[in-house]
C-alpha cells in the first residue's frame, strides 16, 4: 500500500468540500424548485376547483374502482349532500347510501348500483333523464374513462323540462285551434293579438298563424271599423261585461264581405284582473244571405201588394238579388208595347250609359242575350260575349264597361207570353253556377208577377173606362163625360145631345160568320162613328152592339143635329169587308137632346134609348128623336131580371158546401157556401152564368141576403145535431159590400140562425179590392167587432188588391188555384207559393191554398208550412146532408 503525502490528502478533502458546497446547493435549488412547482400545481388546483365549482351543472370524476375523485359544489347541492361528506376517494356506494339518506336517489341503492354499473360497462357516452322522489328532473351525462373510470354531469332540468311541456302544450293548442274553422284569437288590454287560429290568420291575408301576433284591428281593416272594434273591445275591459253573439261586418283580405257572429269575454289572471280578451266568430255570411233574401221576397210581395211603381219594385228585386252574388251586375228589360222593342226597366249596377244605349233594343235571333232570349223564348246562356256570334253587332258596345260574359232569360206572364228579360252581367268568362240558376228563377217568377200586376192594374184602369174590344170609352166614362157637357151647355146656353146607337142584326153577323167577324164589324162601326165627330165629341160603347154618342156644345138648332147624325148613319152603312163577304150593315139612332129631352145625365140616356127602341120598332136603320110617349123599359131585360127575382122567390136557389181542411190535423174546420141555380127548366145553372146579371141588376144584394141566411141556418142546424162547431164561409160581392145596412143584415142572419159570429166568415171577392179602401177598412172593423171573421179569396193573381194584407182586418187569405195547378212540378210556383206562405205568415194571417187536388200539392203545402187547404183532394161542393155524414165520417176515422 502507497502512502499518501499530505499534500495530495489536503487536495482531496478540498475537493470533497467543494463537493458537497455544490450538493448543498444543487439540493437547495432542486428543492425551491419542488416548491415552486407544487405552488404552481396547487394553484393550478385551486384554479381547477374554482372552474369546476363555477359549473352550473353537477361534474364527479370516479376511477376504475368507483372510487371518486373529484366533484363540485354543484353535485352536492343538487342532491343535498354537504360537501365535506363528499371527500376524494368516497366509494360510489357510499354516495348512494347519502343519497338515500338525503332523500334524492331515484330507486333504491342496489337497483341504483346495478344500473349505474351497466352503464359504466358500456364504452360509449350515455345520457339519460331521471325522477327525483322530491319532484325534481335530473339529466345525466355519462362518459367513460380509457382507466376504466368515468366523468359525469349532473343537471337539474325542472324548469326545462316545465318550459317545454309549456311549449309543448302550445304547439299542440295551437294545432288544435287552427283546426276550428272558426276565428278564435286572444288580445292583450291593447288589443294586439296574443294567440290567433289559421282561419282568422288566411282570411286576413297571413300565411301563418303566428303572423298576427303583435298586430290590431287597424293592421286589418278600414279606420273606421277598426275604431268599432277597439272601442267595443276596450268597453268590455273596462266594464269586465262579456259581448255575446253580436252580428259584425267585416271585409277580408281578397275583398269579399262577410257577416260573423261574435263572442267577447274578459281574460282574468289568478288575482282576478282583467289582461286581456278572448274572442270567437262564427261565419253566418250564408245564413244572412238567406234571411235576406226571405226578407226581400216579403218586401218586394209587400212592394206589389202596396202597388208601389214597378220601377221601385224591380229595382228592389235586381239589388236584392245583387245582394247574393259576388261580380254579378243584373238587369230587367221590358218588352214594350209595340211587341218588337226591349226598354229599359231597372239596372242600378250596370253602367248607365250602356242601358241608355240597349234602351229600345229590337227583339231578334241575333240580338246579345236579351233581344235572342225574348225572341227565342228561352234562356241564353253566353259566357264569353266576346267571342259568341249573338254578340257580334253589340260587341263593341259592351266592350268599353268589361262584361264579359251575360246570362239572360225571358219573363213570361202566366199564359206564356213575353214581358220582357232578366239579365245577370259578369266580368269573368263562365257559365253561371247552381246557385245563380236557381235565383234566375226565382227573380224571373217575381218580375213576372210584377209586371203582370202592372199590366192589370193598367188594364183594369182602361178597362174601368173603355171597351176591351175597341177601345172607346165605356159606361163608367161616360157618366162624367155627360155630365161635364151638361154643365157646360147650361152655362153657355148651348144643346147636347145624346145619341144611342144600335146595330142592326148584329146577332146575324155573328151567328152566320162567327164572333171573329162579328169583333172586326163593331170595331169598324166604331172608327167610322169616331172619325164622323169632334175630338171634343164622345163615342162610347156600352156592350154588345150598343153605342153611344155625346155631340158636346151643340147648336140649338135640330137641323144641324139631324144633318151630323145622317152623316154618322151613312159612315155606319158604308160596307164592310170580312173575308169573302162584302156586308153592308145599318143601324138604328135615338136622339135626345139638354135641355129639351132632359136636365140629368140619366134622364138624357134613358130618352135616347126609348128613341133608338122606336127606330128599330119602325123598321130600323132609321134616326128617331125622343118623344114622351116612347119612355119605355127595354122589355127583354125586365123580363130577364123578372125571371131571376121569381127565381128567389120560387126558392129555386140552393147551397152546396165545399169542406176546409187543416193540414196538420186534417179536421174539417169550415166549409165554403156555393149557391146553385136548379132551374125549373134549365136545370143546374152555374153562378158564372146568373152572378154577373144579378150584379148589375142589383138582385146581387136580395141572392147575397138568402145565403147569408141560409148558411148560417144550416151551420146552427149542423151543431144542433152534434156536429163539431166549424165556420162557414159565404162569399160578398162589391154590391153587397156597398150596401149602408149590410152590418145589419149579417146581424140579422146571425140573429135569426142563432149561429154564433165567430162561426161565420166572409170571403171578399176581386171586384171589392178595387172599391174605396177607407170605406172597405171602416166596414170590415164593424164586422170585426161583431166577431165575424174577414178572408181575401183568390190572392195573388194580380187583379185582387193586395193592399189589404196592411190595410184591411182580414184572418185569412187563400192562394189562388193558378199558382196550385202545377205546384209539383213548376219551381217558379213553388217559389211563389212558399213566398206567398211566408208573407202571410209574417203578418199573423192565415194561409189557405184553393183548388188542391193532389198528393203532391198537398206534400208541397205541409212541407212549407201552409195552414189549410181546399179542393177536390179532400171533397168537391156538396149537399148539406153530405157534410153531415162527411164529418160524422172523419170524426169516426179518427
């Protein structure tokens, strides 16, 4: 072994001390090292924590142990655990057991452990939602560590969950309103919508539901509608008063106006305050269309009835049945009174210059729709006038106003013949639809009545003062006229002189070339006796072949008269042509003259007739003035007369008895008195062949008095023998009902029958309607008031005066057999019947239909509601004693 000197020894421990100097300091090093980087990783930690803590949702970190690791504050608070409890390394049991505990675990904890161990064997992400016992929804999010571990987090959705089963609700509420058809919103106090349906959000123009929201009704209508909502809507606010079932008028998005039925209530919130309003409406525009149209058939009947102007009534039809349709612009043209031309009746849609310019239209086969329809007589459908060939001539008259297609029909009077044409105008090219077909109809069935009433009021008020045949002046004329030339003759000192004139053997003419022949002689006659006078002059027919004239402001000089009335004569001789006959025929005058023959119109008349009695007693064709000695009666006549009041004092009129029947029922509640005529010699003779004489002669009255009585007697005997009180109805003419005592004369056959009044009803005929109404109303209360009830026979054919539906006191009306006849088969008196029952109704009356005679009319009048029915259905006219056993039949029956 080698010694070490000194020297190398103190080297040696030198270098060891500087050695461990250096390892002292590299240790010293190393070490703040270590602490700095443990500082750093616990600040990192607390970094960590602190990021962890701040998650809103529960976080926890297990290893492949189920040992956890880490959790937040968040997982403690959500199932209410403290914090401290919850220590790294805690087992995953553990937990479960605080859980339960604590009240915040889902199942028991072995279920729990099962579960949350197959999810964890699982290697792929899970989510999943569970029910706390406390009420509470948690969502778990549970991801897998490749050390078998896993991280998972922990989310209270409660209030999400809530939220979406609100907004789940939502959807489906508002899928389930946009399915109701009706308009159903809500609106804040405002009036801005907070909810609103499909149905209200298209008419409007929107194409989501959801579009509304936030609007109001000045978004949607006009100003001045959307300030009646508003004002509407904040009255129900402030009063809390629910708005029910008012009727609103709207106009939509595409311009069409609709009528709604409408509810408002208030929308309170739980402390009971107002918030806002609910509303629902219902579409009624159908149902208002039909009112209406029911109303205007009752108006535009009541219009006829009132004799309103027919321009009124037809103006009022064509608007009411504008009023139906969408485009649609209709017209009335009349057919004038030449036959061949179309003038203008009512189009108050139409461009006015375009019915000046079609005013006076010719009739054709190619004349637009209108002129083709009324020479056709049938519909003409154009849809497009553009191109159909009946509108060639008239295509560019109608171009400049875009009417582009022109649906028209003729009006036909109830014989057939052509009044004029209804027109419906659209500016679309299209045929018209069902609905527009079937007020075509309807409105064509109206017109008709109308015109036709017109027409007959205007022939009635000609026909009151002319002859039908050939146009003169008739009897009613001439008693004025008469009577003003007397008053000017005695004023001035001048003559008149009244000739009546007759042709000779006329009946000849008749009897051997026929009453066509016989109608051209009197009509030739009398243009000649026309144009023999002065326009001053009077020509009148009195019937058959009696004339007279009235020669006004005469000459006291008989001379000039005899020279006027040869002249007449000789116009009268001159010959006639009819067919292969070339007839000469005369006549026979009678003159008398004012103030010589007479000072009063009658007394005038009656000496002209004695005169012209001596011409034809002295071989006629001659002219005789009035003597004294010729003041005779027409002995034809008396005797006539004579033989017609012998008949009621011979007892040779009988009644026979036709049963009313109720349609419900089908109890016979009154029968119709029909008096009969049992000639001794003729045997039965129908009224239509004696009523008309007994009326001028004025034996209407005594006949009038006898049914009276006799009907009444025999209802009272009809109840006397057990039957069931009914009503009996006798008809009164106009001359009855003129009479001052008829009042009494009803009080009499009452009396002397001992019927009861309210068993006795009186029908009033046509020719009343035409008689002074304040007279006819003051009668008819007085009847009234005795308890006698008042009916309108044969209503609607257009010459009773309807009127009286507002005017007079009348129980019942009967609608004409005209419109019964073909009331199964024919729509417009369908339409007309039904309406005619409506209006009735409508003003408390009783409904009647005469003349029904089969099952089909009678199914049509109980389907529309018609109260009773008479006709040969039932029973025709029969004798008393078969009333009797009919009655005692149906009673038995039922």
């Amino acid at each position: 072994m080698v010694a070490k000197s000194p020297k190398r020894a103190v080297e040696t421990a030198d270098h060891l001390a500087t050695l461990s100097k250096l390892a002292v300091t590299a240790y010293g090093d190393m070490e703040r090292e270590l602490k700095a980087t443990i500082n750093d990783l616990k600040a990192q930690v607390r970094l960590f924590e602190t990021a962890i803590d701040n998650i809103s949702q529960g976080v926890c970190f297990f290893d492949a142990n189920e040992r956890m690791i880490l959790c937040n504050c968040r997982y403690a608070e959500i199932y209410r655990i403290a914090l401290d409890r919850l220590q790294p390394g805690i087992t995953l049991a553990d937990i479960v057991e605080l859980r339960l505990a604590a009240g915040t675990s889902p199942m028991t904890g072995d279920a729990y452990l099962a579960f949350a161990r197959s999810v964890n064997s699982n290697k792929n992400s899970t989510t999943w939602t569970t029910e706390l016992k406390d009420g509470r929804t948690i969502q778990v999010m549970h991801r897998p560590m490749p050390d078998g571990g896993w991280i998972a987090t922990h989310e209270d959705i409660t209030e999400l969950a809530a939220s979406r089963v609100m907004v789940n609700e939502r959807v489906s509420l508002q899928a389930l309103i946009d399915w109701i058809p009706d308009y159903l919103w809500v609106k804040d106090t405002e009036s801005r919508f907070l909810v609103a349906n499909k149905a209200l959000a298209a008419d409007h123009g929107r194409h989501e539901a959801s579009e509304m929201i936030g609007l109001n009704d000045f978004d949607l209508h006009a100003p001045e509608l959307a300030r009646q909502f508003r004002a509407c809507e904040q009255d129900l606010v402030r009063s809390g008063q629910p708005m029910l079932d008012k009727e609103e008028f709207i106009v939509d998005a595409s311009g069409n106006g609709k009528w709604l039925s409408s509810t408002k209530v208030p929308l309170k919130n739980d402390q009971n305050e107002i918030v806002g309003l609910v509303g629902i409406a219902h579409d009624i525009t159908q149902r208002k269309l039909a009112d209406d149209l029911r109303s205007g058939q009752a108006q535009i009947l009541e219009m006829i009835a009132m004799r309103a102007p027919l321009e009124d009534v037809l103006e009022r039809l064509v608007r009411l049945i504008e009023s139906q349709l969408t485009g649609i612009s209709s017209s009335v043209l009349l057919l004038d009174a030449d036959g061949i031309h179309l003038r203008h009746g009512a189009a108050p849609s139409l461009a006015k210059e375009y019915t000046d310019a079609i005013d006076g239209i010719r009739i054709g086969p190619n004349v637009g729709s209108c002129g083709t329809a009324a020479f056709r007589r049938e519909p003409v459908i154009v849809t497009d006038i553009m191109s159909d060939p009946l509108w060639e001539d008239y295509r560019e008259l109608v171009r400049p106003y875009g009417y582009r297609s022109c649906w028209s029909t003729p009006i036909l009077s109830h014989t057939g013949s052509v009044l004029g044409a209804f027109a419906m105008y659209s500016k679309a090219v299209r045929e018209p639809s069902k609905v527009e077909i079937e007020l075509f109809d309807f409105s064509v069935r109206i017109a008709g009545i109308a015109i036709e009433r017109k027409l007959a009021e205007d022939r009635i008020h000609f026909m009151a003062n002319h002859d039908t045949l050939t146009g003169l002046p008739n009897r009613a004329l001439l008693g004025d006229r008469l009577s003003q030339a007397i008053l000017y003759a005695k004023r001035y000192g001048r003559w008149v002189s009244v000739v009546f004139v007759d042709a000779d053997n006329f009946k000849l003419v008749n009897d051997t070339l026929g009453h066509d022949a016989g109608d051209v002689l009197l009509k030739t006659v009398a243009s000649r006796m026309v144009n023999c006078v002065r326009s001053t002059d009077t020509v009148v027919r009195l019937g058959g072949d009696e004339f007279v004239i009235v020669l006004f402001d005469q000459t006291p000089d008989v001379e000039f008269i005899t020279a006027t009335v040869q002249k007449i004569r000789a116009a009268v001789a001159e010959p006639v042509h009819l067919g292969k006959h070339n007839l000469r025929t005369t006549a026979s005058f009678g003159v008398a003259n004012y103030p010589g023959d007479g000072a009063t119109a009658d007394t005038l008349l009656a000496n002209a007739d004695a005169a012209m009695y001596r011409a034809k007693e002295l071989g006629r064709d001659n002219v005789q003035f009035y003597a004294p000695e010729l003041n005779s009666k027409n002995q034809e006549k008396f005797l006539l007369q004579e033989e017609l009041r012998n008949a009621l004092a011979r007892g040779e009129f009988v009644l026979l008895y036709q049963p009313q029947v109720d349609l419900r029922s089908g109890r016979v509640f009154a029968v119709e008195a029909l008096i009969r005529w049992q000639h001794p010699t003729l045997g039965l003779i129908s009224p239509m062949k004696f009523i008309p004489m007994a009326e001028e002669s004025g034996l209407i009255v005594p006949i009038g008095d006898w049914v009276l009585h006799e009907a009444c007697r025999q209802n009272k005997a009809w109840q006397d023998a057990g039957l069931p009180p009914m009503m009996v109805c006798v008809n009164v003419s106009a001359r009855q009902f003129k009479e001052p005592n008829l009042i009494s004369r009803v009080v009499n056959a009452l009396k002397d029958s001992g019927l009861e009044a309210q068993y006795l009803e009186l029908e009033v005929t046509e020719s009343l309607i035409m008689q002074d109404v304040d007279m006819a109303v003051a009668m008819m209360n007085e009847l009234q008031g005795l308890g006698v009830r008042i009916s309108i026979d044969d209503f609607g054919t257009g010459y009773s005066s309807l009127s009286a539906l507002k005017t007079f006191p009348v129980a019942r009306l009967k609608i004409d057999k005209s419109f019964i006849n073909d009331l199964a088969t024919d729509k417009n008196d369908q339409a007309v019947a039904s309406a005619v029952i409506s209006l009735g109704q409508k003003l408390h009356l009783r409904v009647i239909a005469e003349g029904v005679e089969t099952d089909d009319q009678v199914e049509f009048l109980r389907r529309n509601n018609c109260d009773e029915m008479q006709g040969y259905h039932f029973s025709k006219p029969i004798s008393a004693e078969n009333i009797a056993e009919l009655i005692d039949k149906v009673r038995g029956s039922g």
